[in-house]
C-alpha cells in the first residue's frame, strides 16, 4: 500500500542523520546587547554583534532536551573567549553540503545555489537550477543520510555541512568533526506553523552574509501568505475533508496540530481530525475513518497514486468515499522533478503561500479565479 504521507513519515523515523557537539546554551550575560531577530520560527534564534552572530539550534528534533549554538564568524570579527567553546564559522561560506530537499529552495533564493558541492542521493533534489549543476558535475554525490561517505565529504572539504537530527546519537558526526569538517544542524522539519517553516531562509541568510535579502524574501512570502488567509476568511462554507491513506491495515491521518492540519484551517476548511492533539500522525482503524469520513466533501493527500483507478486498485474500500464517487480528490505527489523528486516537499517548507492559495483554488475557487494550482493536482 503506497503513501506519500506515511513514507516521508517513515523516512523521518528510519534515517540516522547527522548531529552535532554539544553545545550549553549562551549565557544570559552574552546576549543581552542583542534581540532575537526570528518572529514565527520556535526551532531557532539568531542574535546579531559588531563582527559576529550567535545562532541556536533551540529544537533540532521533536522533543529535544538540548539546544545547540554556533557562532558566525565575519571577515575580521573578534569572538569574545567566552563564546570560544562553541563551533565558529567563518561567513560568508563559499562551499556548503545540504542534506534534505527542504533546503535547496533557501539556497536558490538567495542566488547562491552554486555554492552547493555535494548532497546525499541528488535524484531527490527537483529544481532546475540545481538540476542543472547537477548534471553538469558540480553537485557530488555524498552517500545516503544514513550513511554518509566520510571519504567524499573530506575530498570536498566544504565550508559547512549543514544536516538534522533525529535524537542526540549522531555517530556519523564523530567522524566528520575528527576529520576537521564543520557540521551544523537544522531543525526547520520539526516547525509545525506555514511560516515557522519559511523563516528558516534567514538561516541560510545568516550563513552567507545575507541577513537583509533574506529578510526581504521573507517578508514577501509573509505579505503573500498573510494576505492569502485574509482572502479565505471570506468564504461562505466550510467544506469538511479527509486526509492520509491505508498503510498496513491502518488508516494515517495528519494529527490536528500539525503543519498539514493548519493549512486546511487556514484554507477555511473542516478537517475532521483538526481536534486531536499532536503534530505527528494519527493511525486509525479503516472501520473508524469511513464511519466519520464517508461523506466528506473533499479528501486532500491521498498517497502517492496518480489515478483514482491506481487508488481503487491498490484498496476497493477507497472507492466507498463520497469524495472518491466525486471525484474531488487531490494529490501532491503528480508534480515531480525530472528524476522523479516531489516537488511538493522540496517547495511547500519555503512557499506556504503557495500551498494555501492551492487548497483556496480547491475549496472555494471563487475566491481565486485566476490561480492556477501548482502542487495539488485533481486524481481523474
């Protein structure tokens, strides 16, 4: 039984990633000249000096019971000794290894995509222009998130390597860090807000001395989104919807505090699991899912089939939703890159405006009659 939702989900909890050291948090007395500079984002912070920044790390995974700092370092900045314990890194970065998909929009954004030296399994990465480099050998193969080539990595010698988490045993990080590599953490995975997740371009800001573009970029995708949910309030209805899909006789469905649910929220919808508590996902009987869903209006994400024939073939029980009979079911996973990449999970973290005037065109199209949908496609 195939599911987009349940396989990004598994992939999360299988993968053994990179970390990093240990790090105690900053002192009070350190930051005090200084304001956190992040509005929405609750994973990270980032404090701005005369010649140098101090980033946290404050949720690299789900749950964490540490935080992680780093200092950034500009040409010529004098880093007080009491930040000295911490792992500095000079910026702006000339060479940098990204490890998930999520960050590669960052990069492009910023015009610095061609800093990018290598990446693990690059038939995930789906835009152009990195596809280009690619092609052209100027992205290195660096292994698999498990288990990444320590070899090819200190070939590259990058400035950075910027990775996630799961929890606080990360052995590949021993070997990187013995080797003299740089390795920083990124947490934007575990944000659950639309815009949590797209503030996470001024991290990659601060690593290339681009705090300002960075800023500028965001505030657009703020304005968009922000100006986009004002438009939703004025629909008329509330269509109920369905989310997730079979998986091993267990019916997944985005849990009601999740970064999934809140977009249906916004988008002036009815998700019918919108009051369970968590942001992961929730595996419910099938017997329990077609007793309150049967008859809803609209079922979004269904798995990463590209028919609804493929869906009924794979599960008749499908085929008993009143969504399903009319036909107003919508996928993510059709718009791929060239070698099969979903561009859906490399682009919606950075573009939530995007995503939400999607689910609006699909909700109440009258609200926006000239959009044309860009991640969600209607299965026929």
């Amino acid at each position: 039984m195939k599911s987009i939702f349940l396989r990004c989900t598994l992939f999360l909890l299988i993968i053994s990633s990179i970390g990093c050291k240990k790090n105690n948090p900053v002192s009070k007395e350190t930051v005090v000249s200084s304001t956190n500079s992040i509005q929405y984002a609750k994973g990270f912070e980032i404090y701005k000096h005369q010649g140098f920044s101090i980033v946290k790390i404050t949720n690299p995974w789900p749950e964490a019971k540490e935080s992680f700092t780093y200092i950034l370092q500009e040409k010529n900045g004098i880093i007080p000794d009491s930040l000295k314990q911490f792992t500095v890194i000079p910026i702006p970065l000339k060479s940098i290894v990204v490890t998930s998909t999520t960050h590669i929009p960052a990069l492009e954004l910023l015009g610095v995509e061609n800093t990018l030296a290598g990446f693990p399994n690059t038939n995930y990465i789906s835009s152009e222009k990195t596809r280009k480099r690619i092609d052209a050998g100027k992205v290195r193969e660096v292994g698999v998130n498990e288990n990444l080539n320590t070899e090819v990595l200190i070939d590259i010698n990058p400035d950075l390597i910027v990775s996630f988490g799961l929890n606080n045993s990360n052995p590949t990080l021993d070997n990187l860090q013995k080797s003299g590599l740089k390795v920083m953490l990124n947490g934007d995975w575990t944000e659950q807000s639309p815009l949590g997740k797209a503030e996470w371009i001024k991290f990659f800001g601060a690593l290339y001395g681009l705090d300002s573009k960075a800023n500028v970029i965001f505030s657009e995708i703020e304005k968009e989104y922000n100006a986009t949910l004002a438009l939703a309030k004025n629909a008329t209805t509330k269509p109920t919807v369905l989310s997730g899909a079979m998986y091993q006789e267990q019916w997944y469905v985005p849990q009601g505090e999740s970064w999934a649910s809140l977009f249906l929220k916004d988008a002036q919808s009815r998700y019918l699991w919108a009051d369970t508590k968590g942001t992961g996902s929730l595996a419910i009987p099938f017997e329990t899912i077609l007793e309150k869903a049967q008859n809803a209006d609209f079922w979004i994400a269904p798995g990463d089939f590209s028919s609804l024939k493929e869906m009924s073939d794979s599960n008749p029980h499908y085929s008993q939703f009143a969504s399903f009979k009319n036909k107003k079911v919508y996928s993510y996973s059709l718009n791929k890159g060239a070698k099969g990449g979903i561009i859906y999970f490399e682009w919606s973290p950075t573009r939530p405006d995007w995503v939400l005037k999607d689910l609006i065109k699909i909700f109440h199209p009258e609200l926006v009659p000239n959009h044309k949908l860009f991640f969600f496609q209607k299965l026929e």
